[in-house]
C-alpha cells in the first residue's frame, strides 16, 4: 500500500483571483478561507484549505499536495525517494504556512508541476464550521479522501506512469485506452490510488493539450448538487466541456466545465473506493458509459472561461 494517505490540497497558478473567487464560490460552492493581492485559499470541509489559487501567468496547476497521517511515515518516504536518486527539499516554514501544514518537503514532476508531501493540515477553527448557501445534500466528499482527483498531461506517457507507481508508489486502478473524444483524438490514461482508496486522486493521459492540468474533480454527497450546479453553469454562461455523464470505471456521474483558468474541472458524484483486497485492474475502452457529451474544448483562452 502507498504511504502516501490522499491527495489533501492543490495549488493552482491563475492570473485572475477575482474571477476564481467568483466562479468558486458562486459556481462551485465553495468557501473562501484567507484572501489578499497575491492569493485566494478555498475550503471545501473542516480544513482551513483545500485549493490554494496563487496569483501568476500559467494559469495551470502549480503543486499537488499529498498527505501523509504521521511525520514518521513522512520521514520514511522521503528518505525512500533520496535513495532512488530524486532531489527532495525540505519546504521552509513560510511555505508550510502558504500551505497549512505543519510539515512539508517538495519533488519536481516530469510534467513541470511539483509534488509536495505533508503532514499535519489545519482545521479551522469550529467557530468558522465549513458553510455553502449552495449546497443541499451535505457537502463535498472529502475527508480521508481527499480534496479529489487531478488528471495531468503526459510529456512522456511511459515515463510519468513509471515515476507515479515506482518513485511516489501510487497503485494501479484501472486503464482507459484508445477512447475518442472529439472526432480523431484518443485518450490514453492511467489511473492511480492512495492508502485510502478514492478511485483515483491522480490520473495522467497521453493527449494533446497545451497545458499541465487537464481537469482537477470534486466530488459532492448528494447527486443533486452536481445537477443544481449544471443548471447554475448554463445560467451563468460558462462553457460546458462535457454533459451529465457517467464514467465506467470510477461510476463517476459528472459533468465538465471550463474554469477561469482555461483548464477543466470535474463536478460528480458516487465514485468508487478501492479495496485493494478485492480490487481487479481492468482495461476499459471508451471513457463514458453515457452521457458525457462533448460540447467545448478544454483550454481556451482564460477570457473564454468568463
């Protein structure tokens, strides 16, 4: 089993926090923690942060943060990693501030985004309990779980899986090959769990695309706020990459919209948790059972996504 426990927060570069805070919480019902010029923290749950927006160009993912449940499972993951010849720095106590942490240390991703393993995240204060005037059915689907799931773009398809199971011991879930989504293009894509088994909290593919991140998924208790949320997209005219959906391997029910970012993100609900006990890697060949209807590309121009 992984030592890693979850992915517990992303950190996203965006040049236009205003927007961000607009289509988060307005959008996606989330709560804002801490603001200022330079960045916005989002929370989902009981965490002071979840989704870390820094102010920058890229408009792309920044850093995957991946939680560890003692700093002695942390102390020996790191250790592995220098052995296998990657270059782990310890964060300073700025960055595990940034990021609400007691703890963390940082490796680079063949993708051009970095890893960042931690432990000990904040919780807020219960005086400051997680609110959502949008939400009806209980909130996200977090907790030991995590913030969700990212599925990154490959450079080198090979290589970024062998560096995701053999260097930070993710498992395999499950494939996805040669599965169409806009006429002519494919999608090839790995699936990858943590300790404690949400399908996948990382997924990288082999497509062309001009940016690190393609969708970053977060998932709600109740199918009805994915739908409440699908009628306040259309409302509100963001562009829709693809209609309510089901997927086969996760049971992910979903739906895709175009961030202020430009990249994709995934709003469902009902996704499978691994058993590694009873839990069979299967090979699937198209990327929806129904549904999913591709209506947008991802990655336009961020004035696109407004």
């Amino acid at each position: 089993m992984s030592g890693i426990s979850n992915l517990a927060y992303v950190v996203i570069n965006a040049s236009d926090l205003v927007q961000w805070e607009e289509f988060a919480v307005n959008i996606l019902g989330l709560q804002v923690g801490d603001s200022n010029e330079e960045s916005l923290s989002l929370r989902m749950d009981e965490l002071a942060q979840r989704i870390l927006i820094e102010r920058g160009t890229d408009d792309d993912l920044a850093a995957a943060g991946w939680q560890f449940d003692t700093l002695g499972e942390l102390s020996i993951f790191v250790a592995d990693l220098r052995d296998k010849g990657i270059k782990v720095v310890e964060g300073d106590a700025a960055l595990a501030r940034s990021r609400k942490v007691e703890a963390l240390f940082h490796c680079p991703d063949p993708n051009g985004y970095r890893h960042e393993f931690t432990v000990g995240p904040t919780h807020a204060p219960i005086s400051r309990p997680f609110s959502s005037p949008l939400l009806v059915g209980g909130g996200f689907e977090t907790g030991a779980l995590g913030v969700g799931h990212l599925l990154t773009v490959a450079r080198d398809y090979a290589a970024s899986v062998k560096f995701y199971t053999e260097v930070l011991g993710l498992k395999l879930s499950d494939y996805i090959r040669d599965a169409e989504t806009f006429p002519g293009i494919t999608v090839d894509a790995t699936f990858l769990h943590t300790a404690t088994g949400r399908h996948h909290s990382l997924a990288t593919a082999f497509m062309p695309a001009p940016k690190k991140l393609n969708h970053l998924m977060i998932e709600l208790k109740s199918l009805d706020d994915v739908g409440l949320a699908y009628d306040r997209v259309q409302k509100a005219g963001i562009p829709v990459i693809a209609t309510p959906g089901h997927h086969p391997n996760d049971h992910m029910v979903s739906f895709y919209m175009v961030t202020p970012s430009g990249f994709g993100l995934e709003y469902g609900w009902g996704g499978v948790v691994v058993d590694d006990d009873n839990w069979t890697i299967k090979n699937y060949s198209q990327l929806s059972d129904w549904g999913h209807k591709f209506a947008a590309a991802a990655h336009p121009a961020p004035d696109a996504a407004r």
